[in-house]
C-alpha cells in the first residue's frame, strides 16, 4: 500500500520582470521534492500580465499532476506607506517583498505555509523543511550574518535585538499562520514598518525581524545557503561546525542573496552555475556567462572559503599570468560596438543623455572618427548643452535637442548642480559633478554625504518622449540607441518599441538601477533576443546579426 504524498503550501511573490526567477525557483522545488504535491500561491502586482501567468504555466506544466498553481494580486492600497529596500527608488517600484506578510489574511484555511523568495534555488527535498515542527512559535528562519563592525551592532540594536544572531534572513521561511492570526502578528509587522520607514533598509525584514526575533525558531543554515553565511567570520559563532558542513556537503536552498543574482552574472554565487541549469530548462532567454577564475574560487567556496582563500589567492596570481600569455584579453565596449557595426555604410544614432559629448562618454570617439555615422545628441541642461554643440562643432551629419526624454510631453522640473558648486568646493568637486542631472533630487544628494545640495538647482525643462523624438527625426530605422540619463535609463528604453525598431545596438547605464528594475530591463532585452554584455557601469545589448 503507497503512502499519500504530503502536500507542500508554496507561496512566492514577484512582479513580471523577476517571474523568470520565480519559474527556476518553482522547477527546481518540483524537481527535487518528487514526493510531494504542491499547491503554490503566487503573490504578484495588479498589473501582472495574463501571458506571463501562462507562461509561468506552461514552463511548470510538467509537473502539473501534483501540482495546484493560484495566482493572487494584491492591491497598491494595502502596501501603501510599506517601506521599500533603502537603494530602491520610491515611487516607481511597488513594495512587492510586503506581499509575504498578508498571507495568513490570504490563505485562512492554512495552518502553515512554506515561503521562498524568487532569488533562490531548490537543490535538496523540501519535504523535511515542511514538517519541521516550531510549536507555537511564529516562524523558523535562518540567522542572517553581517560583517562584524559597529555599524553591525548599530542596526542589531535598532532592531531591537540582544544578540547578533536573533537577525534572521526572510529569504526562506516556515510560517505558523494560526499564529500569525491568533497574535494579529501581520498587523504588527506592518504598522512596524510605516512607523520606522525612515530608518529600515531591507522592506519588511527588518520589521519582521524587530517584531518576531523572540518568536522564532532557528534553522539550520542548508535551508538558506546566503553567500555572507559562507564567507562572514561571525558565521562560525552562530553555527556549529556540524551545521557548516552540512551546509557545504548537502546545501537545501541557495539564496542568491543582495548583488549575486546569477542572471546578471552566474560567476558572482558560488552555486550560479547551478541556477543556469535549470534556468535553461524555462521558456526565457538565459545570459551566458564565459567561464573564468571565479569559478574556480566558487568552487572552493562550496568546500570551506576560510580554509582554502589564500591558495586560491596563490593559485590565481599563477592562473591569471598564464591566461595573460595565452587567452586574448576580452573586447573593450567601444570594441564590440565597431565589430558589431562594421560593414554599415551610414549609422544612425540616438543618444539620450549626451553630457558634453567628452565626459564619460564611451562612443564619443566612435562618433567622431566614423564619418557615415548620423544622430541626435539629447541633452536638456542648457549650460552643459552649448558645451556639446561646442565640442561636436557644426556638422551635417548631427542634430542636438536640448530637452529631456520623459514620461510624456510638457515641462517638469529638472535638478542638476550649478556652478557654484565648484566654485565653493574646489578642488573637492570631482569632475563628474555635471553629469548629475536628474529627475530625482536625492540622486544628487546621496553623493559626497549632501555636500552638493546646497548648489542644486531646479530647472524647468521640456519634455518629449522617446518615441515623439525618433518620429519628429524620421527615425523609422535606427542602428544604436545609447542611454545615460542617472537612474531613468530603464524607464526611457521601455519607450523602444523593439518591434517597430530593433537597434543592432542598445547601450545603457546600469549603475544606478535597483537589482530589480535592472533585470526588468534585461529580461525584456533578452526576450527580444538581445545577448547582453555587462561593464562596471553599463550594459551593452547586442542583436546579433
């Protein structure tokens, strides 16, 4: 006689642009808890498209015999005032981490619930995990490490915590939601978070953990392998050598926690190359990655990264002389973008964001030295617009506009810093302080500590959108398209219809993009079979040909 199979409650929560993660995620909790059915609830925006819910349907559709897959919108009105990570933008990125807090609201016949973030991957069963019993406890998490320091034991104690290791990572979680109804503890984590909105940094886990450190019951780390958990010192003090091992020998879940998204590089997490495996298994389009010595660190990473760091220190230093003589070194931007252009008699070009044509500016030279090459420079602050006429000279071969592209047309206000500034600070004013100018006052403010606020100044500028601009140019075919607008760059390349115009080239400054809007951007460029190719600072998109 067969055993039933128990069965897993699943929830997530996402918007659009991370479903391809939370599709990885999802494959990968099917394929290695064979044993149990699923019934998973997805928790998205109100704007979730119908196609991606058919395509997060149809990529799972394997496995649909055990499987019951609901999808749940939830409304602005109930996160609004919800704090959002501190590097995030307000007001053009939705609160979407807070879903996971109205689930014992959501899901009133469930005693329990299994939450996994989209950022992770399921290598071992979930089948112990789910039966794990905490008793009366809120919730079972895995204690979150930091690098030890004063500002570490700051934020411990702004969280009200005794001990460091009472801060807990809400990546994974096993939640009692009779619990959290008996004790209305949803209701304290929210009002937690529109109180203290002005000092949390990472949405609702702080509030999370402030209000329910003593109602917790620990997990072992293998049910959330987070790179800090490998590589921080203070891990060895809130683990047990038994638990790290395990951890390194038979991981459960990889959290692909803060800036080691594998989609954006596989080689940043010692398990990225993993999540492309499955990743590859999905109807999305996969960024490859060529492999290189941090794989090789990753790999010792996974066995015992305090043990092994200073030979793979050595053994680097002897790889990378090595490669020097024998591997040629990788195409530079301004490279990839000639290779991909050559044989084009004339270029057309649209640069949004044109600074002086000279600062900062990665395809200035390609625009000077190619004479086939035609375009529209924007830039919308006068002062640094008469330098770019100046320094491009008249030519026939260039049209400049001196406006902004935004949401729609009209005149909006417009900060950028003055020259005051450097007449106040000097030598202490670096020399990018005019390639600032932005929609958002406080993405001048947060560099040098606000020392620049005092010189900012306000314009009102006109405004005309991407599309009006290549239509008023007669633009119906376009080559390259480059983007460097402090923080809008992705809101201007959702602009493109990338099927009336397919540029050879798409370039755009990535830098001051949240994780999530930057792989919203990249998703959208890879679905269109884009190959993307990253620098420090930008990202190159490349049709191949």
């Amino acid at each position: 006689m067969t055993e039933p199979q128990p069965r897993i409650v699943l929830a997530c929560c996402s918007d659009s642009g991370y479903a391809p993660y939370a599709a990885t995620m999802l494959l990968s909790a099917l394929h290695r808890t064979p044993r149990a059915s699923f019934v998973v609830h997805y928790l998205h925006d109100p704007d979730f498209p119908k196609a991606v819910q058919q395509k997060l349907q149809d990529a799972l559709a394997p496995h649909a015999h055990r499987l019951e897959l609901h999808f749940t919108a939830i409304p602005d009105d109930w996160v609004e005032g919800l704090p959002l990570f501190s590097h995030m933008p307000k007001n053009l990125i939705r609160p979407v981490m807070w879903y996971r807090v109205f689930l014992p609201r959501l899901l009133p016949q469930e005693p329990k619930v299994l939450y996994i973030d989209c950022d992770t991957l399921v290598v071992d069963s979930l089948q112990p995990l789910w039966e794990t019993d905490i008793g009366e406890k809120a919730l079972a998490a895995v204690s979150n490490p930091w690098w030890p320091g004063e500002l570490s034991d700051r934020w411990y104690a702004r969280c009200g915590l005794q001990r460091p290791e009472d801060y807990f990572n809400t990546g994974v979680m096993l939640l009692n939601l009779q619990a959290f109804r008996a004790h209305r503890w949803d209701e304290a984590v929210r009002e937690h978070g529109r109180a203290n909105a002005e000092w949390t940094r990472f949405g609702d886990q702080d509030s999370l953990v402030a209000v329910l450190h003593s109602e917790r019951v620990p997990l072992a780390p293998r049910w959330n392998v987070m790179r800090i958990v490998m590589m921080s010192p203070d891990s060895r003090r809130m683990f047990t050598a038994g638990e790290l091992a395990q951890m390194r020998k038979r991981p459960a879940i990889i959290h692909f926690e803060g800036s080691t998204k594998p989609w954006q590089d596989a080689t940043k997490h010692p398990w990225g190359r993993v999540h492309a495996r499955y990743a590859r298994q999905l109807p999305w389009p996969v960024a490859e990655a060529p492999w290189q010595w941090r794989d090789v660190e990753n790999f010792l990473i996974r066995q015992d990264w305090h043990r092994l760091r200073r030979l793979s220190n050595r053994l680097q230093a002897k790889a990378d002389a090595l490669l020097r003589r024998v591997k040629p070194r990788p195409l530079s931007l301004t490279e990839r973008i000639a290779r991909r252009l050559k044989g084009h008699a004339e270029i057309r070009f649209v640069q949004v964001g044109s600074n002086d044509g000279t600062h900062g500016d990665p395809i200035s030279a390609l625009i000077k030295s190619q004479s086939g090459w035609r375009g529209v420079f924007v830039e919308p602050v006068p002062a640094i617009f008469r330098r770019l006429k100046a320094n491009y000279g008249e030519s026939p071969r260039f049209v400049f506009e001196n406006v902004l592209i935004g949401r729609e047309a009209g005149v909006v206000p417009f900060y950028a810093v003055s020259d005051q500034a450097r007449e106040a600070l000097g030598d202490a004013l670096p020399y990018w302080y005019d390639q600032l100018g932005s929609f958002d006052r406080h993405h001048i403010t947060k560099h040098l500590n606000g020392k620049l606020a005092p010189y900012i100044e306000e314009m009102q500028l006109p405004a005309i959108t991407l599309p009006a601009l290549l239509r008023r140019h007669g633009m119906e075919s376009l080559d390259l398209l480059h983007v460097d607008t402090e923080g809008f760059d992705d809101e201007v390349l959702a602009q493109l219809d990338l099927d009336q115009h397919r540029p050879a080239v798409l370039l755009y400054e990535h830098k001051h993009l949240s994780i999530e809007r930057r792989g919203r951007a990249e998703a959208r460029l890879q679905a269109a079979g884009y190959q993307l190719h990253r620098y420090p600072d930008d990202t190159l998109a490349i049709l191949p040909i």
